[in-house]
C-alpha cells in the first residue's frame, strides 16, 4: 500500500511530492525548517536558490530514499553542492551524501586531467557555492598538476637537452606543438581558464608554452567575428561585451618571449580588439608585439580594415604607421642597449630591415590605390621606411606611381612632393624605362631619372660597369626656373639619344669581345701589343656623341661651370645617406 506524501518541496521551479521522514533523516537543511516551523503540520518546503535546480534536488531525493543511481563525471559537481547545500553530513546519516560525493572526487573524478577539467567546467554554473567548498579550486590545482607532469614527460620526449634545448626548439618550431590536454581547456569560462594557466606557471609551466594553449582558445572563443571585412557590426552588445574581456584577458596572459606566436595570429588579436574597442592599452600591446616580428610579417597581416564608418581609408593606416614608428624605436634601442636577457621587448634582428622595407613598400603599393588616402598620409608612412633597407627604389616608384594614378588632381607642389621620396639615382633600368615615359610624373622628375641613366651609360662606357659611383644632383639646384617648353623639348631629345647610347654601348660591346679575340686588348684594360689593328676592325668609337650629350645637359642644369669643364669634373660626390628632394 502507498504511503501519501505529507510534504511538498518546491525546487527550480518544479514541485516534488515527498515524505518528511527519509528527507529529515539525512538532511539537515529539511530537518532544520521542519523543527523550526511554527506550523506543526508543515506541508511545503522551498528552496529558492538550490545549486542545480530541479535535477540536483532529484538526485538528493532518490539518494535518501535509496534508490540506487550512478555517480558519474557528468553529475558529480551537481550532487557534490547539492549535498553541501542540504547538509547531507554525517552528523545526520553515516555515508550519508557528501562522503559519498568527497570520495568519488578524490579516487576517480580529479585522477585524470579531462575529469578534472569536465568538473571544473560543470562548476562555472554552480558558483558561488562551488568555490565556498574548495570545489573550483581543488580541480584547478588537479589540472594544474597534471598539465605540468604532462608538458614535461611530453617536452623530455621532444628534446634530451634540458631546458635550454626545449626552449630554442620550442622557438624554432613553424608551427607550435599542442599537447593533447590543450584543447581540453578551450570549454573553460575565460576567468576560470586565466586561473588555470596562472596555477600552472606557479608549478613552474613555462610561460612561453602557453603560446599554443591561448592560440587554441582564441580561435575557438573569437570565432564568428567579422573582422576581415568593412561591415557594420553584427554582434548583439552582451556577446560584444562578453567577447571584449576576452580577447582583452588572453593579450595579458600573451608571452614576453619573440617568436613563440606568429604574426598573423597578432594580427588576428589586433583585428579583433579594434572591432570590438577593446581598452587602448590592448589594442597598444598587441601593435608593439606586432613590431617585434614585424620582419615575419606577410602583407595580408597588415591590410587590417578600417572598421570606422566616416568616409576614412578602407584600411587602418594610423595603426600600420604606429606599429612601424614602434619597429624603429626598438632597432634604435636595441642597437644602443643590445639584446635583453629576460625576454622582454628587444631589438629585431639586423636581417630583419630590408624585408621590412620591401613589406612596407608593398603595403604602401596596396594602399595607393585607395582615393580617401591623403598625400600626408603617404608621405608620412613612406619616410618610416629605413633609406638603407631601400636596395633600390623600385617598389618605392611603384607605389608612387599607383597613388599618383589614383589621385590624378592633385597640384603639381603635391606630386613633386610624393615624387621627393623618390631616390632617381637607386631605380633599376627597367623602372628608368617605365619612368621616362610616365606622363603622371613631374617633368623634372623626369629629367632626373633620364640625366642619371645617362650618367650611368657613361660610367659604363669609361670601364665602370658597375656604374655605382655617379655624382649626384645637388639637393638645392633649381631645376623649375626652366621654362616648361624648352624642358620638355630637351627631355624628347634625351629620350632618342638615351636610346642612340644604349644602341651605341651594345655595338661597343660587341667591338671588344672581337678585339679581345684577335689578341689587340684585354677586357680588364691591358696594355694593346705593338701589333696594329687590323684594317677590317672598326675603330673605337670617339668620344664627341658623349660629349654632345653632356653639352645639352649642362643647358638643363646651371651648376655646370661655363669654363666647358666636364660635368664629372664639377659635381662633387655626395654622401651616401644623401635623400635628393625635388621640391
């Protein structure tokens, strides 16, 4: 025959028909509201704020009936505060529900790393009462423990060389090695996963071999951002906010040591962190790590966009130019104070500057074309680039050349501007070529880039192949004071007798390699033996086509003296660091 219930208690909503004896036996949270009810006939309990709800509740219930159910990784966290939550203690029943809980925890549950970090993450919904009783933090320490003993046994397998050995080929790694465990802690709350990480560095995990782990859980926490495309946000304000801490924790948690993390996933970090306005002390460490590796860096991790909504440049110029001005401090500092010991921000490489300069000349090739780029801008991003990184200036040319395209009114102080961070004399003969007949140029732009391939035609003729020694136009001539016709007459003029000259060298090289042959003179500039040329040799050719062309350059450039010294004779050789302006 059926008992009837004589109480009811009422928990997560949901009502459960009971009877007071089994409850008050073992718990003493119900034996406490029985005893101390005013009312001799107490027929319903509530509890409000029961850790779990109503599966916790049924899971108590069944245990002091005697029903028998199974205590698993899944359901532990529950029973373990519900029991707490009841005083299910031994002062009421021996064995009673804690016991029980406290024993599976310690022989099973907290035994192996996934367990415990399954409890762990069971409990994120079951504070505060999980942390009262050491709950969260006993998983912490478990996993802490077990992350360390895993890392190192994994780490001895790696490398015998000890530490040392660990860390540089930890470094030296394409592609960072993540241990299985890893992704077990991707399912942590960020402020719980930030307490496990610090609990392992105190174990001694080394701070470098969170690298992995954090790239694991921003990937996977960040995922569905659109931050590699102009759009508006599509990003409701709670999971906005949610996302900003933590993007915002795993730059605190980020490695001081250079090459543990690659740039673009910085670059991903600092995408996000724009999108989502993170604090600027963030967005301002992630740009300085950036500068660290920027020689690492492929110019997709700098096209970041421009997420702002007022007409502005579709990509984000001001934070490419602060990570470059942030590159060159360190280069400066590092050079000074040479490279620290303790990891912290130091110098780049010296290798390092003629790939930043080709990566900044691409980017600044990239960005021309956009019509909302100010000359000011282009200028002030184009002179960061290090002069010595620049072998030549081609790539500058072509970025020059694009934005001048691309903004066909500017006024001509504008382009003679944009064309004054162009070195004419480090072109290359096929960017000389290109530029001769480049009608977006300023003529006298022109004229510099035909007066030095000339030159340089000459110094090959007089025996210098290299042609790398040729005076330079000095930085103060005024070349605009020439009247605009004449000038442009004269350059169709250098244009066919550059042409005549290259024709001319060709035929002389020819000449040579037949003299050479017939044993009159060495290519190195021998002396000629007493044999005479044979009749059916041309002669050399003479020097007054050379000549006539330095006639009517010395018409272009008044610094020549008018004695009719040669032009060689009179420009003196400038400085290497030497930038020749137009403007």
């Amino acid at each position: 025959m059926e008992i009837p219930s004589d109480v009811t208690v009422l928990a997560g909503g949901v009502s459960f028909s009971l009877h007071k004896f089994p409850l008050v036996s073992k718990c003493g949270y119900i034996r406490k509201m029985v005893s101390e009810s005013n009312d001799a006939d107490l027929s319903e309990i509530q509890t409000p704020d029961i850790p779990g709800g109503a599966e916790a509740f049924e899971l108590a219930a069944k245990f002091c009936y005697g029903i028998n159910f199974e205590i698993s990784i899944e359901n532990i966290a529950l029973l373990r505060c519900v029991a707490e939550y009841l005083e299910m203690t031994e002062d009421y029943a021996v064995g009673n529900l804690v016991a029980r809980t406290e024993a599976y925890l310690s022989e099973m549950a907290l035994k192996s790393l996934a367990g415990a970090v399954s409890v762990l993450h069971l409990s994120e919904n079951l504070l505060p009462l999980a942390e009262k009783i050491k709950l969260v933090s006993r998983c912490i320490d478990a996993i802490a423990f077990m992350a360390c003993r895993e890392s190192q046994f994994s780490m001895t397998g790696r490398s015998d060389t000890g530490n040392e050995g660990i860390l540089s080929s930890t470094m030296s790694q394409p592609k960072p090695i993540v241990d299985w465990w890893a992704e077990e802690l991707t399912i942590l709350r960020i402020d719980i996963f930030q307490r496990v990480l610090v609990a392992m560095m105190a174990r001694g995990f080394k701070q470098y071999a969170l690298g992995p782990i954090l790239m694991l859980y921003a990937q996977k926490s960040l995922r569905g951002l659109e931050i590699f495309g102009k759009g508006r946000k599509k990003i409701e304000l709670q999971q906005e906010h949610e996302k900003r801490v933590v993007l915002e924790t795993i730059v605190s948690l980020l490695p001081r040591e250079r090459n543990v993390l690659s740039v673009s996933f910085l670059s991903m970090l600092l995408r996000a962190a724009i999108y989502l306005e993170t604090t600027v002390a963030c967005r301002l460490d992630l740009e300085k790590r950036m500068a660290l590796q920027l020689g690492q860096a492929a110019l997709d991790d700098l096209l970041i966009p421009s997420y702002s909504f007022t007409g502005d440049t579709l990509f984000d110029v001001d934070t490419i130019q602060r990570i470059m001005m942030n590159y060159l401090e360190y280069t400066v500092e590092g050079n000074r104070l040479g490279y620290q010991a303790d990891g912290e921000y130091v110098s780049p490489p010296p290798s390092d500057t003629e790939r930043v300069g080709k990566l900044m000349e691409n980017y600044l090739a990239e960005i021309a074309s956009d019509r909302n780029l100010t000359v000011s801008r282009f200028i002030g991003l184009a002179e960061l680039i290090p002069e010595q990184s620049r072998i030549t200036e081609d790539g500058m040319y072509r970025a020059i050349d694009i934005f001048l395209k691309a903004h066909p009114a500017l006024s001509d102080m504008e382009r003679k501007k944009v064309c004054s961070l162009m070195d004419c004399q480090k072109l290359s003969r096929e960017a000389c070529a290109h530029a001769a007949q480049n009608d977006r140029l300023p003529v006298q732009t022109v004229v510099q880039v035909l007066y030095y391939e000339q030159q340089r035609l000459r110094d090959v003729m007089n025996g210098n192949p290299m042609g790398g020694d040729s005076p330079a136009l000095p930085s103060k001539v005024n070349l605009y004071s020439t009247d605009i016709h004449a000038v442009s007459d004269e350059i169709s003029k250098l244009k066919r007798e550059n042409e005549d000259l290259k024709i001319e060298l060709v035929k002389m090289k020819m000449r040579l390699k037949e003299i050479e042959k017939s044993g009159g003179r060495s290519a190195t500039g021998s002396p000629m033996s007493n044999t005479s040329p044979s009749a059916d040799k041309p002669p050399l050719p003479r020097r007054s086509f050379i000549n006539s062309v330095s006639k009517k350059l010395g018409r272009l450039y008044p610094f020549v003296r008018s004695e009719g010294n040669s032009i060689a004779k009179t420009r003196a050789r400038p400085s290497k660091n030497r930038r020749h302006s137009i403007s």
